[in-house]
C-alpha cells in the first residue's frame, strides 16, 4: 500500500489526465454499474482489512461500528445505486404549456466531468466511498483526497480503488491543508467537502476562483430534545446508541440534550444504566473507541478542566486508570450538567463522548435556545405526541431530523442528507447525490411547425395572435 504524499504540484497533471480520459469517453451506464459492482466486490472482500485499518488508525475502533458505520453504509449505498441509475438517468420529459406546443421538453441528467471529494477522519470510508460511489454512478471521473489523519485507512482506500478503477478514472492523492486546499482552488466541476464549517468556509473561498459547484457537508451542534411524555429508559437507550457510537466522533451525534427539568436527574441515571449495560467497566473496551489523536484528546480533556473550573457538574460514567486514558486515548461517557452557554463546549461541536444535559423550563424556552444557535446538521426530537412533534418541526430548521431516534436519517438511501446554512449546502445519498453530480440539461426540441415562428416583426400582423398569447 502507498502513503506517499502527493506534491501540490502535480495536481493541474493529474486533473488533466482525468478531464481528458473523461472527455474522449463519457462512462456509459453499462460501465457505471459494472464499476460500481466491481467496487462492491473488492470492497466486500476487503472489509476486515478496512476494520484493521481504521483500528490503527484510531488506536482502537471497534470492529463492529467499523463494519456497521464504515461497512454496511457503503454497500447499501452502492446496491441503491445500482438498482435506481438506470431509472435516474433515463430523460424526464417536461410539459410545454399550449402556447409552446407542439415543442417537446425534457431534462436530461449528464455527468459534470471531473469531481473532487475531500473526506474528513471520523467514518474515514463511508464519507470517502459514499460520495465517489455516488459521483461513478452520475457518470464522472473523481479525485478523492483522503484524511491525512486516518494513514492507514487511506493507504487501504488507495489500494482498493488503484485495483478497481484505472488511473484516469479515479485518482487517489494523499496529503494535508495544503495539498487540500490546492485541490479546492483547482478547475473541478464540483467538490463534495466533508468536514468542519470553519475549515468549509475556506473551501469555499477557494472554490469561488473558479466557480467550483460546492456540496458542502459540514458540522455544528445537534440538539436532543427529550419532551416531558417520552419514557426515559428508551430515551437514555437511543441517545446513548447515538452519542457513545464512535465515542461521539459524528457529526450527527446529539451534542447536548434538552430535558425538562424535573426529569433531569433521573435521565441522567439511564444514561449511567445504558453505559454499564454496553461497555461494563471498560477493562477491555473492545467496543469502546478511542479519540483520533492526541490533538482532539486535549481539546476534549480541556472542555472538562475548563468546567470543573467553574463549577460546573462533571459526571464521568465509568472510571479508569488515568494514566491508561490518557495513553489509549480513551474519555469514558461523560455527562456535563447544566454548563453555562458561554463554556466553550457550549460554543464549539464537541465531536466526542461528552454530553452536555441541560435542564428547560418548557418546551418553548428549550426551542427558542435552539433557534437562538446557528441551524444544526441534525435534530433529535423525542415526543410520543403527534403535536408537540410538530411543533417542534414547524420551528426548527435543521439538516436533517429523526424523532424518536438518533442517526439513523442518516442510513436511509432515499433520505437526501446535508446540512443547512453553517452545517452545510447540497446533500447527496441516493438520488439527490446522483441528481447533484449530474447536470440535469434542459432540452427544447422545436418541432417542423412552431407557432412561434410568428413572433415576429412587423408585429402589427399578429396583434389577434398576441391577444391569444396574453390570455
Ligand atoms: P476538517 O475540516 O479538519 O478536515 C476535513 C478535510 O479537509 C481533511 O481531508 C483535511 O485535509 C481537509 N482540509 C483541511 N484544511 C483544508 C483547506 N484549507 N481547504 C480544503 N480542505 C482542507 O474536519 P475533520 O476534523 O477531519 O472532521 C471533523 C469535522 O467534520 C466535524 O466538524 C464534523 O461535524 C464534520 N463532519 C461532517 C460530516 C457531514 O456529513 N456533514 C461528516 C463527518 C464529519
């Protein structure tokens, strides 16, 4: 397997040869789903490398939430494709209104050319595939820059896509920032960046240079709304699935929870029993995973100190060794009761297994907080009434939205999944990806005889026409 970084300088060649090789032969649909049968085979073959990889790159990820996460997601995604492209990419004839008639309108999608994805650390495959899948389907060549901070895991997608697809087709090119950023301000078609919103809005600066189409799938902070009628045991039992999964490395992960107040402890207690119940008292964690790297340990470990600082209730669900924490990177679930709004792990994405439990006094001043922040990428709304669910709906805009549950929106093939204003723009899976990395090319096709061939002067000759045409 190559690591080797690729030298911001060779980019213009590489796009080229892609650009080229694309523009002597647009994939067919017959070459599209052999590729993406062929990536599901060798992909397939490949999953408990792809575990091991991830593993190490983690420190430690539990195999199952690798072959769940990073795993299923993609082969389900790749079977929908498959079974939809041919449908997806047949002509959509459109109506022409009487006074164009008897012209006839379709909408033809054609692939775009060349699509870039850069892909962030935290399902290092899934949001690398997911997207290149989606762009082969369309009918693209792709270039996908990996995470410089899963090695492991992009070496091994590099390999696998090296076997399957030839050099100019899908290029693989490894590196950091830099080499990212230039990939951003190159002559690409489109780009589907996932990663965080401040590193998006330099993306999109430097997409502006040439124009680039953006699907920007980015972060921020995803409110759990936990309403007074919902029981707690099944409430505690799905948020503990959708924040400990990963240990809290998602970016749809619930980032604090909304409970009223006079449940608080209570929900508190289930969380602590779901904890007990999933990973015992971690002297193994084999299904626990670890923090990426020693950066994000810091900041996470900082998020705490800076609240016991103040005060403020740090509940750890489990305890172990310090000094085994800290070298196996491992922060055990972690409840934060009540932080003030300006702690910084109110401010940021947390991106890790604390959970921020905040007390409302009803569910309108729990809704006005959430308003009051940027427009999140996930809502998780927990009512076994129809109404209060509703209201929540009406008020609320958000990427993305499962009530009772966590994440699972996210695994649906025909739910598009993006975010909205700071937590990102476009969306893709399923047919929304396929229509978003198509040009979906209007065509007019005028017919022998066309009333409007006489629209024209001298215009005093159609004035009875004309007063048919303003009707
Ligand atoms: P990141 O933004 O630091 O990095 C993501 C990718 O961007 C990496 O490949 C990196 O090399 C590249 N990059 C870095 N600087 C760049 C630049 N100036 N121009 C272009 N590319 C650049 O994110 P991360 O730490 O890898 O991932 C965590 C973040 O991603 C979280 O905020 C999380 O919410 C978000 N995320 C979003 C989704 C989603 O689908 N919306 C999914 C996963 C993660």
């Amino acid at each position: 397997m190559s690591d080797a970084p690729t030298d911001p300088l060779a980019l213009p060649a590489i796009l080229h040869a892609l650009r080229a090789a694309w523009q002597a032969n647009r994939p067919s649909l017959a070459q599209r789903d052999d590729d993406l049968l062929r990536l599901r085979m060798a992909f397939k073959a490949r999953l408990p490398q792809m575990a091991e990889a991830i593993a190490a790159d983690f420190g430690h990820r539990s195999t199952r939430e690798s072959l769940i996460a990073d795993g299923m997601t993609v082969l389900g995604e790749i079977d929908h494709l498959r079974a939809h492209l041919r449908r997806w990419a047949r002509p959509r004839r459109v109506g022409v209104g009487w006074r164009f008639w008897p012209a006839r309108a379709q909408l033809r999608p054609v692939p775009l050319g060349v699509v870039g994805v850069i892909a962030p650390w935290n399902y290092p495959v899934n949001l690398a595939l997911i997207p290149l899948a989606t762009a082969i389907a369309a009918g693209n060549h792709v270039i996908l820059k990996p995470s410089e901070h899963t090695p492991r895991t992009s070496a091994f997608l590099q390999a696998l896509l090296a076997e399957v697809f030839p050099p100019a087709r899908v290029a693989v090119v490894q590196g950091d920032a830099a080499l990212a950023s230039a990939l951003a301000s190159a002559p690409l078609d489109h780009l589907v960046f996932t990663g965080s919103t401040a590193v998006g809005r330099k993306v999109m600066a430097a997409a502006a240079a040439h124009l680039t189409p953006l699907t920007l799938e980015l972060g921020g902070k995803s409110p759990a709304i936990v309403c007074s009628d919902y029981p707690l045991d099944r409430a505690a039992a799905r948020l503990a699935t959708g924040k400990w999964f990963n240990a809290g490395q998602t970016c749809i992960a619930p980032d604090y929870v909304l409970i009223d107040g006079a449940r608080q402890r209570e929900l508190v207690q289930q969380l602590q029993t779901q904890v007990r119940a999933r990973y015992g008292d971690f002297s193994d964690a084999a299904d626990y995973t670890r923090i990426i790297h020693e950066g994000q340990y810091r900041r996470l470990r900082g998020y705490l100190d800076q609240a016991r600082a103040r005060g403020v209730p740090v509940i750890e669900l489990a305890t172990v060794d310090p000094e085994r924490a800290a070298r196996e990177r491992l922060m055990v679930p972690t409840i934060v009761l009540d932080p003030p709004a300006d702690l910084d792990l109110m401010q940021e994405e947390i991106f890790g297994p604390i959970l921020p439990v905040c007390a409302y006094p009803d569910l309108d001043a729990a809704l006005a907080g959430v308003e009051a922040r940027d427009r999140p990428l996930a809502l998780y709304v927990f009512s076994q009434q129809r109404e209060v669910v509703e209201r929540v709906l009406g008020r609320i805009v958000a990427g993305g939205v499962t009530v009772n549950d966590t994440l699972l929106h996210f695994a649906i093939n025909g739910l598009p999944f993006g975010g909205v204003g700071p937590s990102g723009m476009g969306a893709y899976h399923g047919r929304a990806g396929f229509d978003g990395l198509s040009k979906r090319l209007p065509v007019l096709w005028q017919s022998r005889w066309a009333a409007s061939d006489l629209l024209k002067p001298p215009y005093s000759k159609i004035a009875g026409m004309l007063k048919v045409l303003l009707r």
